[in-house]
C-alpha cells in the first residue's frame, strides 16, 4: 500500500524522489520504501520530511480514522 498522503505532498511539490532524497539527507530508495510503507523512518527523519514539504508529521504520517 503506498503512503498516497506522502506522495502527493511530494508530487504537489513537483520534487523527484531523487530530489527529496538530497533535500532530506538520504537514498532515493529509502523515499521509495517510505512511500511503499516497506520502512519506517525515524523520528528525525521524519521531522525533515515534514520540514521539506511544508507539513507536519499527521499530515504525512497520521493514521486515518
């Protein structure tokens, strides 16, 4: 299942998983294994994510309810 609320904060951007990779200080891969929920970031990454995309942690990684 893909993290849609990631990717489209991304693509909303028009930022390649190459380049929020390189913003956020990590591989293309883990991007995508981040959108594919195949692996869980940490805290701290996370944070800079948000920071890139301009939003916080419930918007990108928040569970739906």
């Amino acid at each position: 299942m893909v993290n849609q609320k990631f990717k489209d904060a991304r693509m909303s951007l028009n930022l390649s998983q190459g380049d929020l990779a390189k913003i956020v200080g990590v591989s293309r891969q883990t991007i995508n294994m981040i959108e594919n929920n195949d692996y869980n970031p940490t805290i701290s990454l996370c944070r800079k994510i948000c920071q890139a995309l301009g939003k916080n942690l419930d918007d990108l990684f928040g569970e739906e309810f």
